[in-house]
C-alpha cells in the first residue's frame, strides 16, 4: 500500500468483482474506502472459496484495507442513511441499477458535484457478468483447440472493469478539481470488453476481410509462441517476440543452420519480424520441439535466462502460491484476515522506488466501523445511532 490517495474518501455500496476492485484499487493507494453492505451481508458476502470455517476467502481479498457499514437497505431509512453518507462524503462507486435508490440524480439532489461511477452489465441498464460477456464478445470461440468454444476461468472483464472504473473516478475527480461540475461515470462491462477487442485491432480484423481467426490452442497468434515439453516431462511455455528473444532461442537450441535454411528456402527472415516467424511455423515448430524434448526443465530455462529469452513454466496455482518467490516478493506481507486463516496478502501491485511500502490491511468485519462512520461522517450522536440499532436499521460488529 502507498498513501497516494491520503485524504480521498470514497463511499462503495457494491458486490461482485468489477466494482469491490475499483474500491480495492483506490484503498491500496491509500483512499479511504467505506464499503456499505446489507445487515447480514450482501449478495457477495458468502462467495467462494470459502475458508474452513465457511468465511468467504474472495470477500476478505477484495475488501482489503477498506471499512465497513452495515445498513437495512431494504428499508427507506437505511437507504437515506447510506445516500446521506455519499452526499457527505462527495463520490462513490457502486453497481446499484441506474433507476435504483442509488440513482445519480436522486443523490445528487442533495450534493450538486457529487461524483457517481456505476459498473454497469450493458449500457442500457441490462444484466450481464463477466461469462455472458465474454461468451457475447467472442473470444471462446479463439481459445482452445476447436471446435468447441472454450470458457477462461479468469474473469478478466470484471477485473478490466474495475481497474477502469478506478481510473474513471480520479478522471471525473480531476474534472471537478477544475470546473466544480460532479457527475456520473458509468462503465458498462460489455463496453469494456467490445473497447478492448477494438483498441487490439481483432473487429478491424474480421471487418476489413480477415474473416474469424483459426483456433490456435496454445499457440499466440502473430508471433512465435507455444507450449513445449522438455525431456524431463515439464511443460513450458516459449514466447518469441523480440528480435532479442528469437536470436536468444536460436543460438540456445543450436539452430542456427536449419532456421537459415528455412529463411532460404521460403525466401524470408525471421530476425527482426515476429509475424513472419508465425507465418512459417509449420516449419518452425517441429524445430524447436525437437531440440526442446532433448533439454531437461532446469537447464534450458537457466540457458534462456543468460541468453535474454522469454519463457515459464506450466504449473498448478498451489505451485505458484508456495513459490519461494512468492514470499520474498514485497507486494506480499503478512496481515491478520477475518477468516482467521493465514496467508500471504496482496497489497498494491504497483511499486514506487524510493516510497517506503505499506503492509497489506485487512478486510473490515461486516459493519465493524458502522458506529465510527456514522458518528464521523454524518455527526450522528451515540444515543441516535444506539437507537438505529436497537431498531435494526444498523448494525455493528
């Protein structure tokens, strides 16, 4: 954690993926986040993986470094009481329906430069998660070997979505800071999703007479890439990109001659263009597989390493976790969790040299800072806010 944002409060009333990222994003840089949820939970409080204990492992990664209130947001006070705390407080990010109590303009009522950034499924207010989308968009029908659409278990929109929302939010700060104008931000995951298609060029490409890509499987389209398996059973993954990493490869696997020879023979050079290494990989393939079957794991990827080239290796997420890397990585620390589990957390992803970093926070208690925010943001007396208790408006930790 970095305190970039030191001084930037923001009010999330959200669930899911896309929209607790972008309030993640914002408390890893130091903002303080205020997550309001349902008394009880919201729909994501019980989401899996789930510990022993039955506590929601996704809920208390996500929810990292933020505080809680929990409100009966199934009644009017409940939600006036949590509009009242994003009008005070001036932004909040939220997935709440565009015509839900969350409106804009209901909020805004109240606060004319408040700022309201809305995850959204499409943009015309309908439903949609990160596997409709991604199904809508295309891409299962690249992914795999054929002919069967193959589903990614990452859920990349979501993720995309959120760190955009994030970015909208200090965008739309920005804008207030210069003209006084608030407003609402939505970002539609779909939008996301047919955006990002179009910036990597793949509508253009069946547009202007590319026609659909054929299925790869591991292989990367447009440049040298593929899964290999060494000699001692370890498959890898081999990435040529650079003229660097080719030059790397060939000189590692001593092929300089029969990649000469192929260059000769189909009249090309490999050195300085990858498309043309993905051209010709009916010929370049079952080269580089030969060599590689005859190389154990550990000494090729040593030989690659010192050579400049681009590599890793296939493994489980229990591998990756365990890693030794992993726990000398400074983006990973330790930090009490809600679950009671210990494990390594994340903190922001990005580093800043010379800035010491802070270690990772953990997720809140369900409404463990309801009274203290109540009292903070709204001036609410502790009789008042006993009295909303009582009354099961709001609940405390």
């Amino acid at each position: 954690m970095y305190p970039l944002l030191t001084g930037l409060s923001v009010i999330e009333a959200s669930s899911f993926v896309a929209s607790p990222t972008a309030g993640l994003y914002c408390a890893q840089m130091g903002a303080d986040v205020i997550r309001v949820d349902q008394i009880g939970g919201g729909p994501d409080f019980n989401r899996w993986p789930l510990a022993a204990n039955g506590a929601s492992l996704y809920w208390e990664n996500l929810n990292r470094a933020k505080r809680s209130v929990a409100l009966d947001l199934g009644s009017g006070e409940g939600r006036e009481l949590l509009a009242e705390l994003v009008r005070a407080t001036g932004q909040c990010i939220t997935n709440f329906p565009v015509g839900s109590f969350m409106a804009h303009d209901r909020l805004a009522a109240g606060r004319a430069d408040l700022i309201t950034v809305r995850v959204m499924g499409l943009a015309d207010g309908g439903p949609a998660l990160d596997y409709t989308v991604n199904c809508a968009v295309g891409f299962p029908d690249l992914t795999g070997p054929g002919p069967e659409p193959v589903n990614h278990v990452l859920a990349a929109w979501d993720l995309l979505t959120g760190a955009y929302a994030a970015f909208a939010l200090l965008a739309a700060l920005r804008r207030r800071e210069m003209t006084g104008e608030g407003g609402e931000v939505r970002v539609p995951l779909m939008d996301v999703a047919l955006g990002t298609a179009a910036n990597l060029g793949m509508f253009a490409e069946v547009l202007t007479g590319g026609g659909n890509r054929e299925r790869l499987g591991n292989a990367v389209y447009g440049a040298f890439g593929r899964d290999f398996r060494t000699r001692d059973g370890v498959r890898m993954m081999i990435m040529a990109i650079t003229a660097r990493q080719w030059t790397a490869l060939v000189s590692v696997l001593g092929i300089e001659a029969e990649v000469a020879a192929i260059e000769t023979a189909r009249g090309t050079s490999f050195a300085k263009d990858e498309g043309e290494r993905f051209r010709h990989r009916d010929a370049l393939f079952p080269l580089v597989e030969a060599r590689v079957v005859q190389r154990d794991h550990a000494e090729l990827a040593a030989a690659l390493d010192a050579a400049g080239g681009c590599h890793g290796a296939y493994r489980t997420m229990h591998e990756a976790a365990t890693d030794p890397a992993l726990a000398a990585n400074p983006m990973f620390g330790a930090s009490p969790n809600p679950s009671g589990e210990s494990y390594p957390a994340a903190g922001s992803f990005a580093t800043l040299p010379g800035l010491d970093r802070l270690p990772p926070r953990p997720a809140p208690q369900l409404g463990q800072h309801s009274e203290e925010v109540l009292a903070e943001r709204l001036g609410l007396s502790g009789g008042a806010i006993a009295a909303l208790i009582d009354r099961k408006i709001v609940a405390q930790a």
